[in-house]
C-alpha cells in the first residue's frame, strides 16, 4: 500500500493526502498510516467531515479509546469526544474546556501513571488570527542535547503533578471535583525513554506539569528542567500547524510536546478531541508509577 504523504514546511510533519476520514479504512491503508505515525509523530488530514462517532470510529483503529479524566469537557453525545472551545452555552456555563487564550508547552496526560498517549483534534470552528498549535519534537530533541545535558538526566525519573498543571489553566478550568482529584495524584516517569522497535530515546517531560527530578534538591531539578525546555522547543524542532476548517491532526504524546498560541477571545474556537492509548509495542510510552 502506498501512502500518499508530503513534508509540512521541512518539518517533521506530515500531511497525508487522499483519505477521507469518514470512510471504513482498509487494514493496508490503516497499517500505513500507523507507521507513519508512530516515525513522524504529526499527522495532518484537511478536508475531512466528521460526525463525533466517526471521529471516535477512526480514532479507535489504533488504540483502546480512552475517557479522559476531565469527564466535564467531554460531548454530552459522544463520551469518547472531549470539547477544546471557547464557546458557552445559553446559561453561561462552559462549552468543553481549554478553550481560551494561550495554552504553555505540555505533553496531554503526562499526570498519569498509564498516559493514553495518542491524541486526534479536528477544527470545526476557528478564530481569524491566531490559536495555531506547535509540536516539538522530543526524541529529535534528545538527539541533539550537549553530552552534558544527557548525563544529567539519563535514568532519571521526573515527578509530575496535576495540581501544578491546574494552577496555570484559566480560572473556569481549575474547578475539579473530588473524584478528579483522586483520580490525579503526582507520578514519576523516566526523563529519558526508549522507542521499543529502534530502541530511539526522546525526552518526556511537561513544562506545565513537572514539577521536580528525584534524588535532586528543588532548586537543581528547576533549573535542569528550564534549561531543557529551553533547547527541546527551539524553532528546529517545532512544527506549527495553522489551522483550516476541517483539518484533523493526529500527535503521538509519547515524544511531542504542544502548544497554542493566543487568540482573540471573543472570536470563537470548536475543536473535538479524542485520546488513545496507544500500544507500547510501537510507539514511545512513559512508563510511569505513583510517587513516593
Ligand atoms: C490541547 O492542548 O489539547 C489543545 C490544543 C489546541 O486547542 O490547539
């Protein structure tokens, strides 16, 4: 099966061309698909229109679909589908969640032991300006980190909380319920984790989200961690999709960060989002554990 694929902007991105997402896929067309993705990390479709199940439909072709610990951003009709939007409902109640302004550098689900690390966004309603998302490339990143950098951090478990990722969403979307809270106590992962095919490594980090290394005093682990930030999101590595009515993007969480950029609030935005854990037999996978 040959794939039709091009580069996005010498990125490591790509675009795939000539699949419309809302039609049964053929196992040749699908396993395509899931080598590319799990090489490139970015995946972009334009043109497509999807119903909420047959975004959910797709997405479970390559992982067990996953409910995401926010159950009051998903769909009232689709569980499987969480809202990114800025749009409310008559009563003024929220439409969905992470909908407003600039979201940091973070990598989705980085505050679970198990993080179902595949994502797919689809764009149905978009500002004029702004609110376009960048990916950067963390085994790209790690590939070219000075000697130095490597050793501090090879073998080293970061500790990654989600009281620290609430604290800097807008204040609509720091209200959690007890349930979410349980369900979010801090984890460690390795900093450093292998691809299990090529054997790879990629950084796996959150800037919103770690808050420390282990065995490294607070001080250390804040300024290791700044610095690998720093270097891991230069332009280099970042793709930055701008984002058309009717694109779906597919990323890979396991070695990509994300961002978005700010945007007019008062101009609406309407993403979908499904999330996917993906199989550890192909793709980079934290394998992550409750904090001491
Ligand atoms: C997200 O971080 O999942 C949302 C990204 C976006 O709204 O572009």
């Amino acid at each position: 099966m040959q794939l039709e694929s091009r580069e996005i902007d010498g990125s490591f991105a790509r675009e795939v061309v000539g699949v419309r997402l809302w039609e049964p896929q053929d196992e040749a067309t699908l396993a395509a698909i899931r080598e590319l993705w799990a090489r490139c990390g970015v995946l972009v479709f334009r043109r497509q229109i999807l119903a909420e199940e047959e975004l959910a439909a797709f997405s479970a072709r390559f992982g067990k679909p996953e409910r995401i610990a926010r159950s009051d951003w998903a769909s009232p009709t689709c569980a499987e589908i969480t809202i990114i939007s800025n749009l409310k409902n008559p009563d003024g109640t929220a439409i969905g969640g992470l909908g407003q302004g600039e979201l940091e550098w973070h990598t989705d689900q980085s505050y679970i032991a198990s993080p179902a690390t595949g994502a797919m966004l689809y764009a149905l309603e978009l500002p004029r300006e702004g609110g376009a998302t960048s990916w950067a490339n963390l085994h790209r990143a790690y590939e070219g980190l000075p000697d130095r950098l490597k050793a501090a951090i090879d073998g080293k478990l970061g500790i990654f909380s989600y009281a620290k990722r609430l604290s800097g969403y807008q204040s609509n979307d720091q209200a959690i319920t007890d349930e979410i809270r349980r369900k979010t106590p801090d984890v460690t992962h390795p900093l450093v984790h292998r691809h299990p095919q090529s054997g790879a490594k990629a950084l796996y980090f959150d800037p919103t989200t770690t808050v420390g290394i282990v065995g490294l005093p607070e001080k250390d682990s804040a300024a290791l961690l700044a610095e690998i930030a720093a270097f891991a999101t230069q332009p280099r590595f970042v793709y930055r999709h701008r984002w058309q009515v009717g694109d779906v993007v597919m990323w890979d969480n396991g070695f990509l960060l994300h961002r978005r950029d700010d945007f007019e609030p008062s101009q609406r935005r309407y993403l979908k989002r499904t999330t996917i854990a993906l199989p550890r037999e192909r793709h980079f996978v934290p394998t992550g554990a409750l904090a001491a």
